[in-house]
C-alpha cells in the first residue's frame, strides 16, 4: 500500500493525530506529508480510517 497526499490538505492535521507514525505535517507547505514510501503493515488499519475520516478527501491510497 501507498499513500499520496493531494494538493486537497486543508491541513486540520487529523491524520497527524491518528497517525503520527505515518503522517506528518510540513508547515512549509501547510499540509500533512507520508513518511513512508509503502506502509508497514501495522498501520495499514489506521491509513484507512485516516483515509475515510479526510474532510478533504486528500488522502489517496493505491493498493499493490
């Protein structure tokens, strides 16, 4: 699994709180950047419902 952070980011920093091992926020860009090329399998879960809890609906994922 990938995840991509589109231009979308209001950057209300959800994803940060529920995942900080993943997402981080840039406050060059104003928006949350992923940490990892593909995503340990441990936080996979959280991802998702990072994914499905985006106002913006800025975080994309692409499967293997």
């Amino acid at each position: 699994m990938k995840v991509v952070i589109t231009k979308q980011c209001m950057g209300d920093r959800n994803c940060n709180n529920l995942c900080p091992e993943v997402f981080e926020y840039d406050e060059d860009q104003l928006m949350s950047i992923v940490k990892f090329d593909k995503i340990p399998n441990e936080y996979k879960a959280l991802v998702r419902q990072a994914a499905a809890e985006c106002g913006a609906d800025a975080i994309e994922i692409i499967e293997d």
